[in-house]
C-alpha cells in the first residue's frame, strides 16, 4: 500500500560525494524545510533530469517497492 509520493526529495552537497543534506517524502517538505518554494525544487530537478545534467543540489529518488527483500533472511 503506496499511501505517499513515489520518490525521496533530497538537497544534495555540491561537491563529488552528492551526501544528502535533506530529505523529504514530497517535494513540498523539501521545500518548506529549506524556505523555498515546491515549485523552484520542481523545477530544478526536472530541468536537470530533462538535460542529464547533475548542476542542481535536488535530487529525487524512486522508492522501491516492497521495502527490504533481505529482512527475512
């Protein structure tokens, strides 16, 4: 049962290593932690994915299915 957004929203730091600074569930709480608007965090990761560039410090993540296939083992 999906009750929230596909993806993880992340602030990411700008150096090689891309650690994630913040993280959300949506876009919206991503935004509202770091006092920007969801529409400037949208677009900056859709304009980045559109052009594979990795410029922008957001990120967003597909969240996998099912959790941890390994817990039972």
């Amino acid at each position: 049962m999906n009750t929230g957004s596909r993806y993880y929203w992340m602030l990411v730091s700008p150096d090689k290593y891309e650690l994630p600074i913040a993280i959300a569930d949506t876009c919206g709480e991503l935004a509202q932690m770091l006092g920007k608007t969801e529409k400037s965090v949208y677009n900056a990761v859709t304009f980045a994915e559109r052009r594979g560039s990795k410029r922008s410090q957001f990120r967003r993540v597909l969240k996998e299915e099912g959790g941890d296939k390994n817990a039972d083992a």
